[in-house]
C-alpha cells in the first residue's frame, strides 16, 4: 500500500539526525543529555533550530516541558511527544528518537499546504530519566498534576545542588510546575514511539509491536534483623542470620514473578556488620515488582510479603517493610491499541502486542485521562541505558513510517469525535 503523503516523509532523515545528535551531545561512552545540564540545553537548542524551519508556536511550559504547535482546522489537540534528555552514558536511541521520528511527522503535516484537521503539538518531556536527582518523570507528572512539589524541591544531585535550585536555571519555578497542567486542557489523544529497551521483538523476529500499558510498580526496601556474632565462635544451629532471610527472599520472588506473570528484581543488598568474621545482624534489600494487571501485582506484594514473614520465623529474625515508591498500572486506550496495530501492520506486514515494563512520560499522560498508545522498535540485544543501544536503521526507518500512519490514523480518530 503506498501511503499518499509518502514522498514529503522523510525516515532517512530522522536517522541522520539522530546521528547528528549522538555527534553533538556524546562522548565515546555514550550519550551524555542528562536533564538539567548544560549538554541538555545544546540538545534542546538543537531541536529549537530544527523547529524553527516550520509554522510552529514553539514555548517551555511550566514544568520545563517544550512544546511545537501546529494549528489546525479545530482546537482538539493530537499530541506527539518523546523526550531528550538521556541517562549518563547512555544509548543514542533512548527517548529522543520519539522527538525526533515526531519532528519528521509534522514536518510531513506541515507541508501538506493546508492546516490538519486537527492541532497537532510535538512535546520534548523534561527530565524523563531522572538520572540526576532521581526522579523520573519530572515534566509529565507536572503536566499530569501528579508532581507534588514538597517531594522534589529538596532532592539534590551528587554534588549536593537541590533540584529547586538547579531548574531555575533553566527557567523553572519548581513550585509552580504543576501549572503545566493546562498544556493537556484540549488534548484529545497521545503518541508515542520508543525503542522497546527489550528483548521480546527481536526474540520473535519482528521489527516493531503496539504496547498495552504500562506496569504498576510496587517497590519497597526490605530489613531483616539478627543478632551479629563471631563467625568462628557462634555455631550454626544457634545464629540468627539476617542474611539468610535477604537469601530465601530473593530466591522466592522469582517463583512469585512466574506464578503470576510478573517481574520482581532485587537490586541491592547490603549487610552489617559487612566483615568476613562476623555473622550478619542485619540486612536490607530492594524490591522492585511490576505488572500491567492490579490485581496481579497486588497479589505479588502480598505473596512476597508473606514469604518474608515466614522466612523470618524460620531463621529466628525480624523483619520490616518500607515502600520507597508505588504507581499504578497504566493500560493505554483499545482504539488506539487497534489503530497502531494496523499501522504496524500496514508498514512491517505483523505486529505484537506487548506491555512495557519500563515507565514512560505516557504513563503521566495517561494518568491524566488523554487516550494514549506508544509503539515499540525493536532493540538489538534488549540492550538499553547503555553506550551499546542499538536498532537497526531500516526498522529505525519502519517505525518512523509507522508513527506517522498511525497519526494520520489518530488525526481522523480525533476529528470524528474519538
């Protein structure tokens, strides 16, 4: 099938400026774009330059989030959105290649000679990553009305710069964020295109797959307490191991994630008193669990909760919870699930269906009610957050042809009321 405005899009364009961009803002060990810095603010600028060959109204929201409009026939508005910012050293596909596959679509709506039928803005989110203060999600959970700023305003980076102080040099009042909420007022769906960071697609052999929603996260800090003892004096039958119960813990999660079609990771542990001679008084541990179902992952938290007390009792220690974080699962909109199956469909010939485990800004979008979908490329090795990241440049150029059927898809949606 050969798409009508085909010959105004441009895919190859897209990958040369996603090398163009790696050029500009990497080091031999990656991409360097962290939010907040001045890295950052060439590769915004970058993006400015780009804009400012189209009929866009282009301003910085808020919540630091930039934002290109193009006006259309009505004021319902398809947004488009990615972001650039990356994590230290990381991939050269990670978030800006949804800014940039988004830059070629309305360049494509731009020259069509007429106004879209619809309002058509491309959003870069800031600070998707949260890679310098550790809070992910800053620009679309201001955008949602999520970001609370008491949480944030106090965070501070390595070298002990509060995140209040930090984005007001880049123009953002942390504690009026939240004011970004108006740039979703008429915002009637959202798309967005993002290498999938795992190994399914390329495991099946296909290029690209439609994602279903995002996963809950539950995610809490795990402390057994024993009793620390000399490691040669104290005999086995008599120790109160605090390790053990981290040990046994971690192993069970991997039966819980299997029953119940989820993911659980242990991400750090660390004991006291930390030395070769002596038993462990006391040890802490991350849990991290994910699932697209509630239900499911609430089963999990109680299965894993329960294995934890139980292993407690078993070892003749303590045990105590702390949640570090929770947010709820996030199923995007059926239409738009079908719409971008068929533009998978129509661009690589098949499609998947699949839930993302990692959080996206469509996560905030979603929570604030805007009909979403994402799209997933494929990414080599399932390799992401890494120098290594990398997607073949005909399925790169796939999933731009993709995101661009599927906005003409969601354009007629939006205009026919959907």
């Amino acid at each position: 099938m050969t798409h009508p405005s085909a010959p105004a899009l441009r895919p190859d364009r897209t990958v040369a400026e996603l090398k163009e961009l790696r050029t500009l803002t990497g080091t031999p060990d990656g991409a360097q774009r962290v939010a907040f810095t001045p890295t950052w603010a060439a590769a915004r600028q970058w993006f400015r330059d780009k804009l400012a060959a189209l009929p866009v109204e282009v301003h910085q929201d808020a919540g630091g989030n930039l934002w290109a409009t193009l006006r259309g026939v009505s004021d319902r508005e398809l947004l488009i959105g990615g972001h650039l910012d990356s994590v230290p050293n990381g991939g050269w596909l990670d978030g800006c290649l949804n800014v940039v596959a988004g830059l070629e679509v309305l360049r494509r709506l731009a020259a069509a000679g007429s106004p879209p039928p619809v309002t058509i803005r491309l959003v870069d989110w800031a600070d998707e990553e949260g890679a310098r203060f550790g809070r992910s999600l800053f620009g679309s959970s201001a955008a949602s009305g999520a970001l609370v700023p008491a949480d944030v305003r106090d965070l501070t980076d390595r070298d002990g710069v509060r995140l209040a102080d930090a984005v007001r040099n880049y123009g953002i009042d942390v504690e009026r964020a939240t004011d970004a909420r108006a740039e979703l007022a008429k915002a009637a769906a959202y798309l967005e295109l993002h290498i999938e960071q795992g190994p399914v697609l390329e495991g099946l052999g296909l290029p690209m797959g439609v994602v279903l929603g995002t996963f809950g996260v539950e995610r809490h800090a795990v402390t057994f307490t024993g009793q620390a003892a000399h490691s040669g004096s104290t005999p086995m039958a008599v120790r109160k191991d605090a390790l053990a119960g981290v040990s046994k813990l971690h192993l069970a999660i991997r039966d819980i994630a299997a029953r119940h079609g989820g993911v659980c990771t242990v991400g750090r542990v660390t004991t006291e008193p930390g030395i070769v001679t002596a038993v462990v008084g006391q040890a802490k541990m991350t849990l991290d669990q994910r699932h697209l179902d509630p239900a499911a992952l609430a089963a999990m938290y109680a299965d894993a909760r329960s294995a934890g007390e139980r292993f407690a009792a078993e070892e003749k220690i303590e045990v105590a919870w702390d949640k570090l974080w929770q947010i709820q699962p996030f199923p995007f909109h059926p239409t738009l699930i079908d719409l971008a199956d068929a533009a998978v469909r129509e661009v690589c010939g098949t499609s998947h269906r699949l839930p993302s485990g990692p959080l996206h800004d469509a996560a905030e979008v979603c929570r604030a009610g805007v009909p979403t979908v994402m799209l997933f490329v494929q990414s080599l090795r399932g390799i992401s957050h890494n120098k290594i990241e990398d997607t073949r440049e005909d399925h790169l150029q796939l999933s731009v042809r993709a995101l661009d059927r599927l906005a003409d898809k969601a354009i007629a949606w939006v205009a026919a009321g959907g």
